[in-house]
C-alpha cells in the first residue's frame, strides 16, 4: 500500500473539527466523500473543493473577531480553536479608495486591496494559514509546496512560526529576492532545475511517497485554496457589507479568482450581504496566458504554455483551475486579458505614482489588464471596482532595474539641485 492509499484509509473514518467543513465535493459530476487530505476525486478524476454546512452567522459575531482571517473562521475549513495555535494571523489588510488611479483610468470609482501588508507580504500567507490549520488537524508534520515565490515565502514563515520543519520546492530561476526571503527561514528549500510545472509534478509525486508531508497546494489543496476567499470577505465587510459591481483579479492556476467568486456567494447564502449581480475580470500576462488565449477564442480547454514572462508569480503554463476561471467570468460576465511585460512595468509605476502602492508584476499585471479593459469597453468605467493587488514591489525589483533610478548625480550643492531640476 502506497504512503497515499495509507493515509486515505487512515483518515476516511475519523471525525475532524474543521468547523463547518463537511465533506469533499467533486467539481464535475458532483461527488460527495468525507473530508481527508484528498484533492483529486477518483471517480471523475475532477479536483475535490471543500462543502459546508454552515450555522447561522452574524455579522456582530465577525466584527467583534480577531484582526485576522480567523475572524471568519465559521466560514473556513479550519478546527474551531484555529486561533490559539501559533500562525501568521495574516489578513484584515487595507481596502484603499483609489481616486488618482480612478481619475488617471477614466472610471468613476476604484478600491485597491492591497495584500502586500500580510506578514509575508502577499495574499499566500491567507491560503498557507488555513492549509496549516487543515494539515495540523490531518496530523502532517512537515510544511511542503511547489512554488514561483510568495508561496514558497508565506510556507517558509508558517512552519517556523508553527514549529514544524519545511520543505519548498521553486524554479532555479526564481527571483533572488524570493529566494532569499524563504531562505532565511531556514527550512529545506530547494532549486529545481526547470519550470513552475515541472517543479509542481515533482511536488505531487513527493507528496505521495511522504505521508506526513503535507503538501499545501497538492494534497490539502481543498483547504488551502479556501484561504482566497477571505479576500472576498474582508472587501465585503470594509465596504460596509455589500459586494462590489466589479472586481480584477490575477490569474496563475485560476484559484484564487474562483475562490473570490464562492467569497462572494456564500456571503450571500449566510445572508451576511444582499445578493447582487457583480463581473470578474482575470489578469494574465501576455508571455504565460493560456487562460486568456481560451477565453479570447471562446474555448472550454485551456491548452497548457511554457512560460516566457517577468510576472513570474503568474508563470504556471497549466493552471490547475484555468476552466473553471472561463466558467467564472463567462457566468458573471466579466473578461480575461493579457498584457505584454512593458505594459507590466507602466502598470507597476502608474499605482506607484497615483496611489503610493509598490505591487510586485503580479500588481502590474492586474492594473495594466485593467486599463486595457476599460479602453477596450469590457469594464464598465461607471460600476464600482477591486482590484486585487496581492504582492509587495520589493519582491520583483529586478523588473524596474532598467527603468526607473535617480533623475540626476549632483553635486552637494543647491545650484546643482536646482539646475537639475530646471528651476
């Protein structure tokens, strides 16, 4: 018997506290099986998401909640004591009115959500903190993933924080800054030789060899990916409790966006905001944008690419998710784009000099798509929008190196400011 098929007749019959998680659904045909480390569903071979039952959930009862995620803990597939145990605690990150980027676009009313505030200064440390609280629960030992570089951070800092021993498997050719802020964690990380998606078939074949590895986007998957709709919650509730008309959000394996959109409808189903109609958009760059390319050519299959762009956080050439991202925005009506790596950089310094905000390319990405949007018509510049800003600028500084620097040297003199400055 496999490590796999153990751990899988180990857990089948136990009873977990992973609050109002209860049980495993397929994504396709709809099969139910009881919550484990699971995350392929074997007899449609469709990925497994997690259904609840939910209890009644009150809107005092989050507010008067910890400035956390675990605020919405009756909402996530997490034990119902997910607080007292050591974690990030990342979340309750800022939602700022961004009127200068509103006015530089053309449109009436823009919101940035910005992600780089989280401990490891990006959305990661969200879904890492829930696979974490999942994975201690299923009794794994060791923290692992596959990652392009904020997951590979946001791991490193969960499992010391939790005690646990590390093991983060990236590109060789990650960004240095990447490599460094999950080194100094002092897990086992290691440099693959290869991309994104040789790197996650390596993960996925460990996982199966080391039981008490668990492997946050590979065999917790279910729960970890949970993690994104807290995104979903916190804009609804710093909006005053109301979903916003339109939302843009970066695509790498497409998760994130679908996990927004089941944010937003299970809001709605616990009857914490009114049901209203909203659009999401996905980002892509233009050197990795297979889902784009599908949407664009109105296809269902999304044909896997080898990635060739400085959005490296976004460099996965087959998003596990990438259909159900074109079932998300085709039922809401939204739209995917793609953006070359220049009209990455422009997006990177137009927030920076509008809105104060430093984003790493996956930011770029996400408002250039955005102003390409809204010259093209696909985004109403009259409805209220989010744009999902997920990581920090100083993670992705290489990008910029050759386009932006100081104006001028001068000398320690004023007549050699003012001269530089034509004044």
């Amino acid at each position: 018997m496999t490590a796999a098929a153990r751990t899988q007749s180990e857990t089948t019959d136990r009873k977990f506290d992973l609050g109002p998680a209860a049980e495993l659904v397929s994504k396709e045909e709809g099969h139910r099986q009881p919550l484990a480390p699971e995350f392929v569903c074997l007899e449609d071979f469709s990925p497994l998401e997690v259904a609840y039952d939910f209890g009644r959930v009150r809107r005092e009862d989050i507010e008067s909640g910890p400035r956390s995620i675990w605020r919405y803990k009756n909402l996530l597939p997490v034990p119902s004591d997910v607080e007292q145990h050591p974690n990030t605690d990342p979340g309750c990150t800022r939602l700022v009115r961004a009127d200068a980027l509103a006015n530089a676009l053309g449109v009436k009313r823009i919101w940035i959500k910005d992600d780089t505030g989280n401990p490891t200064h990006s959305f990661k440390d969200r879904v890492v903190a829930v696979a974490l609280a999942a994975a201690r629960e299923f009794g794994f030992k060791v923290l692992a993933c596959p990652s392009t570089g904020n997951l590979a951070n946001a791991v490193g800092a969960a499992a010391a924080r939790a005690g646990w021993d590390s093991v983060v498997l990236v590109p060789s050719s990650l960004e240095r800054a990447k490599v460094l802020m999950t080194a100094v964690y002092d897990g086992s990380l290691l440099a693959v030789d290869g991309n994104y998606d040789d790197v996650n078939r390596l993960a996925t074949e460990l996982a199966g060899e080391h039981e008490d590895w668990a492997f946050v986007n590979v065999n917790v998957r279910p729960y970890y990916s949970e993690g994104s709709k807290t995104l979903a919650f916190e804009v609804a509730e710093q909006l005053g409790w109301r979903i916003p008309e339109q939302v843009v959000v970066p695509i790498a394996s497409g998760s994130q966006l679908t996990k927004v959109d089941k944010g937003f409808r299970e809001l709605g189903e616990v009857g914490l905001v009114e049901q209203s109609p909203y659009r999401i958009f996905g980002a892509q760059a233009t050197g990795c944008s297979p889902v784009a390319d599908a949407y664009k050519q109105n296809h269902d299959v999304v044909q896997p690419v080898r990635p060739d762009t400085i959005a490296r956080s976004l460099a996965i050439g087959a998003p596990a998710d990438g259909p159900y991202v074109l079932d998300t925005v085709r039922r809401t009506n939204g739209a995917i784009e793609d953006v070359s790596d220049e009209e990455v950089v422009e997006g990177i310094r137009l927030l920076a000099r509008t809105e104060g905000i430093f984003a790493e390319t996956a930011g770029g990405v996400t408002v250039a798509t955005t102003k390409k949007l809204i010259e093209s018509g696909q985004l109403d510049p009259d409805s209220e929008t989010v744009l999902m800003i997920t990581g920090d600028g100083l993670k992705t500084m290489d990008s910029l190196q050759d386009h932006v620097g100081p104006k001028a040297t001068v000398a320690p003199n004023t007549e050699a400011v003012d001269e530089a400055l034509n004044l």
